[in-house]
C-alpha cells in the first residue's frame, strides 16, 4: 500500500524521476538531527536537461514547468534518504535560482513552479520559506536549479 504522500502523487497524475545521482564530489542530501538538506536539483525531465535563459530563451511559464521539474527530483531525492515521503513533516525552505538575462526580474513567478508543487503535494505541511535568485549562468546551461530543506521525523 502506498504512503499517504506517494498516494497524492499518484491522485496528482505525478511520477517521480529516478533520483538523479551527483555530478561532482557532493552527496546528493545530508540528514542531520530532524532536517533533510537536499542539495540544488537542476531542471531536467525524460528528454534530458531544460536549458535557456529567462528573459531570453524561455518565457516565465517555461521556466515554472522547469522549477517544478526540480521539485519533483527534490522529492524523488527526499524519497530515497528516508524511504518514506510520510516522514516529512515540513517543507522548511527552498533556495531556487533562475537563469536569467539582466533585465529578467519574474524570478519568484518561476520558482512559484516548485513552490506551488510542494503546496499540492504536501498540503499545509509544503508551505515553506523561500529564495529566489537570479543568476547569470547555471551548471550545463539549465534554466533552474532549486535546493530544499525539509523537516523528517
């Protein structure tokens, strides 16, 4: 039988990637005490990475497709370090980052893609604090990349 939050997913019509594995010398989450640090989840879906450039390349409803894209690999990462997703208490924070151009100032409409995903997911429990950066270039050239801290039991 599924997990309470595993069932939302499905009702949702969500699927969870496979975990993506780090791509240099980090570990994908550490645990310490009652919080679950994720490290940054870059924008990728089955077709590979989702590159561009806010203001640019992309338009904001691009980019909150590619925010929630990283939700969705920040809970699969979740699922892995605790097995669980029912062990989540909280969503504490999300610190996102938008590849965008100079004049590019929607940052927070982009990083709403993740927010609003951990909201449906989590109810209550998935409204949480949150950054949201613009950066001039991001690892592999994608449009996002949004790290999350979660409070577990």
């Amino acid at each position: 039988m599924p997990s309470l939050i595993e069932a939302r997913l499905i009702e949702l019509g969500l699927t969870l990637p496979a975990a993506p594995a780090p791509a240099a010398n980090y570990v994908p989450y550490v645990r310490t005490g009652s919080q679950l640090f994720v490290s940054g989840q870059i924008s990728a879906n089955d077709e590979g990475l989702i590159k561009g450039r806010l203001g640019e390349t992309l338009e904001v409803a691009a980019g909150a497709t590619a925010a929630r894209h990283c939700g969705l690999a920040l809970i699969a990462q979740a699922k892995v370090a605790l097995g669980d997703l029912d062990r989540i208490k909280r969503v504490v924070k999300l610190v996102g980052f938008v590849n965008s151009s100079p004049e590019f100032s929607d940052q927070p409409e982009v990083i709403n893609g993740c927010s609003d995903l951990m909201v449906e997911v989590f109810g209550e429990r998935g409204r949480h604090a949150r950054s949201a950066v613009g950066v001039t270039v991001l690892p592999r050239g994608v449009a996002v990349e949004i790290e999350a801290i979660f409070e577990v039991e």
